[in-house]
C-alpha cells in the first residue's frame, strides 16, 4: 500500500501533471501528422527527459506512446490517410462512414474504442504482467512463426466468396516483403542492382500510398465523386443504445487480442488491429458489412492498436525485453534514468511499476478529454472543397513519407504504391491481406528458418511443445471449418 501511495504521490506532482498532459496533446498531433508516429515522438523526446526528474520523463514517454497511437485515427478517417501505420485498419470502416456523413461516430467511437482498450491493457498489465512474462518467454521461433501463420490465415479467409483474391494479396505482400537484404544470408534479393532497394521497402509509404494515392488517384480519375464534405458541424455522436450490446464485448475481445500481440515481441499495435479487424469481421453478421462503413470495424481495430501499449510493456518491465521497437526506446529512458528492467523490478522498485502503469491510466484518460474536446476542430477539414481536400491529401502524404527517413526512395515506393493500390482496387483484391503479410513476412521468415534449423522436419516437436502443437490445430480448424460444415450439411440432407 505503501508502493502505491508513493506512486499517487510521484503522478500527482503538477510537474508530472503537466508533463503528462502536454505528451497527450503533442502525440496526439505528431499521430494526426501522416508518416510520423509514436517511435518518432519518443525519439525525439527522449533528449529532453534527460534533464528531468523521473516521474515527469515517465509521464511524457508514457502520454506521448499511447496519444500518437491514437491520433492516426483521425486522417484516417477524414482522410483515408492513415497517421501511423497502427491505424491503417481503422481507415476501412471509418473512411466510408466520413463519407456518408457518419465522421463523428466514427471518430467518437474510435476514441472511446481506444481509450477502452488501453485501459483494460493496463489491468492486464496490473494483474497479471509477471506470469504473462514467464508465459511469453516460451515462445520459441517456431511458436512465433505459427503466430504469424494463424494471423495470416485468418485475414486471408475473412471472407470465403473471395479467398482467392485475397491470397493473391498476401501473396503479393509477401513478395514485396521480400525485397531488400536476407535477414538470414544477408544476400540481396529482388533489388535488381539497384542499391536504394537494399534496405528493403518501407511499411509507411506503403501504406500511404495504397491507401491514399489510390484515393487521390481513383478521384482524379472519376472527378464527379463526393467525398467527406459535410454540411454540420462535427462533434461527439453517440451509437443507438443496442449497438453496445455487441459493441462492448466486441472491445473486450479486441483488447485481450491486442494485449496479446503486444506480449509478443515483434508483432505490434498494426498486426494486433488486422488481426482483430479479421475476427471481428468474422463474427460479424448483421448490418453493415464489414469495410462499407460498420461501426465495429473502427472499434475493433482502435480497441486493439492501444491495448498493445499495455501488452509491450509486460516483457518490457517483467523481463527487460521490449515487446516493439517503440518499447525498446522507452526502455532506454528509464535506464537513463537508473531504473532496470527485469525480475526485481517488482521487488526494488514496485513503486516505479505502479507509477508506469498509472501514467498509462493517465495517457488513456487523456485519449477520452483530449479526443472528445478535439473532434469539433475537424470540422473544417470535411467542409472543404474536393480538390482542396484531394491536394491536401497529397501534401500531408508526401511530408509524412519524406519525414519518416528524408529519403526521395521512399516518395517513389509511395507513388508506385499508390498506383497498385488503385488496381487491386478496381479489381476488387482486397488490400488488407497484402499489408498483413507485409507486416508479418519477416516474422514469419525468421522463425521459419530459425525452427527449421533447430528441429528440422521433426513432426515429434508439435508433442514436445503443446503451445506450437495448439497453435497449428487452430490454423488448421480454420481452414477446415467451412469444408466441416458443408460436409455435415450434406450429410443431414442425405438423412
């Protein structure tokens, strides 16, 4: 109680304060801006906590990790433009419902979504952080590529009617994964001489371009096209009282599955919201379909993309290992700051713990003040004219990719991204597995040939690890299922 009481006493100091509500509010920008995110924001302030006390640098790591997750929901979904990468998901529910007029519900509900699953993550985290460390560190390489297996196969099956299509997708993102240095080898592969393709392609013009030059370029292409111009005046916009029957268990769900994801090392908030757009997606029913405007889609993939934040941070603080790379920057500034990660860190520092996981509370909370207050300063955004709106979508989608690296490489993946994205479009290929596959592929390639080497083609390593030996039935029930169910039904008709 002790540890507690000093943790209270350490956020509530009004240098803390206000240290954690100004990274609330500058994440929030640095999200909103197209090609920057939360790596970048930490990156950039971690020089400046070196001067500062420890609960304030804490404070402002903490805000500025979950607030610029959070912001890059909201150019997704004026935009179709995705912030940060961990928001690309959100932008195929939540682009169509700006479109028909419903951008406030969208963004109303992607803020609550968010700030939920944050902090559902940090009771995960409170209750549980030690034995999910434990529990995660026996995963192995081949564990993890069946991971990356399962998410793959579930994006690639989320709709029956169109799996060929969507393999084609993933087939095409893994392709382009592939481009650029062997991990393993550290041979060139796919780069045709060409040296600025050694480093491979990168994740955030690639999004950019396939989801908004495709936008600017099917636009330009069919002038008569309406797109988010609205004529009232955006603010907070509440569901019909049913929709949070389904709607509340939808983010319970999401965040134990970003929560999840986040446990384990290398997957991240954009792996763990496909994934928990896939499911959701699958269970859903009724109304909407799933990527023409349904409400679950933004509160799915914005439950999962925060509760990463508390999931990274269980190996981060239990073990000393970082869930992503983001983790590892933070990781960094509490070392500085003469705070070790690890076993003891409960047992010397308990009181350090607590106040980590109530600057994320803090973060979330400022995620609902914040995200609510500010929905009313889009609005001018949606009431500009089309081709106001379609060069503004091009300016902030150049800087964003130029800023990520200064590199002019990248403004050509954009473009040419841009381009493949409108023909998978106009081909109806869904364009999610290809970024699933894109983001998974290196996962998936490591551990493959890491497991390979270490077990061979030895089948007896499924009983000698029940977690691989169960993650590879439940990919396998996944594809089986609907031949399962067919096969059953036959067989009832027959009777």
């Amino acid at each position: 109680m002790s540890d507690l009481s000093s943790a209270l006493n350490m956020l509530l100091d009004p240098v803390t304060l206000l240290s954690g509500m100004l990274g609330a509010m500058i994440g929030m920008v640095i999200g909103v801006i197209p090609g920057l995110g939360p790596a970048i924001a930490i990156a950039l302030a971690l020089p400046l906590t070196i001067n500062m006390e420890l609960a304030p640098s804490i404070a402002l790591l903490i805000s500025l990790y979950c607030t610029s997750i959070y912001g890059g929901c909201v150019p997704s979904i004026l935009l179709n433009v995705p912030g940060t990468p961990a928001s690309a998901a959100t932008a195929l529910d939540g682009y169509e419902m700006a479109r028909k007029g419903k951008a406030g519900l969208a963004l109303t509900l992607a803020t609550i979504g968010s700030a939920a699953g944050g902090i559902l993550s940090v009771l995960v985290l409170l209750m549980a952080a030690p034995a999910l460390a434990r529990f995660a560190l026996r995963f192995g390489p081949l564990e993890l590529f069946l991971v990356g297996a399962f998410a793959v196969t579930c994006v690639v099956l989320l709709d029956r009617r169109l799996y060929l299509r969507a393999l084609i997708s993933a087939l095409i993102g893994l392709l382009l994964a592939s481009v650029g240095q062997d991990p393993v080898g550290g041979g060139m592969r796919l780069t045709f001489g060409y040296f600025p393709l050694a480093g491979g392609l990168q994740l955030v013009p690639l999004l950019i371009g396939l989801f908004a030059i495709s936008e600017v370029i099917l636009r330009t292409a069919r002038p008569g096209r309406t797109g988010t111009a609205v004529t009232h005046r955006l603010g907070v916009e509440m569901p019909e009282r049913g929709f949070w029957r389904q709607g509340i268990p939808l983010i319970g769900k999401s965040a134990a599955i970003g929560t999840a994801m986040g446990i384990m090392p290398g997957a991240g908030p954009t792996a763990a919201s496909f994934v928990s757009y896939a499911e959701a997606k699958r269970t859903t029913r009724t109304g909407v379909p799933m990527g023409e405007g349904n409400p679950k889609g933004v509160i799915a993939s914005e439950s999962a993309n925060n509760a990463v934040t508390g999931g990274a941070l269980v190996p981060a603080l239990s073990l000393g290992i970082p869930g992503d790379a983001i983790t590892a920057l933070i990781l960094a500034g509490l070392v500085m700051k003469g705070v070790v990660p690890g076993p003891r860190l409960y047992l010397d520092q308990n009181d350090i713990v607590l106040l980590i996981l109530l600057a994320l509370l803090l973060a979330n909370i400022g995620i609902i003040t914040f995200g609510l207050i500010g929905l009313r300063l889009w609005t001018s955004v949606l009431r500009l004219p089309e081709p106001m709106v379609v060069a503004g979508v091009v300016v902030l989608a150049t800087i964003g990719t130029f800023a990520t690296n200064n590199s002019t490489m990248d403004l050509t993946v954009m473009v040419l991204a841009g381009a493949l994205g409108a023909c998978l479009r106009l081909a109806r290929i869904p364009i999610t597995p290809l970024i699933i596959a894109f983001v998974l592929a290196p996962m998936l390639e490591v551990n493959l040939r890491q497991a390979l080497v270490l077990y061979g083609l030895d089948w007896g390593v499924f009983l000698r690890r029940p977690i691989a030996g169960g993650l590879m039935l439940m990919t396998l029930a996944v594809i089986l299922w609907p031949l399962a169910r067919r096969l059953a039904v036959l067989a009832a008709n027959r009777r």
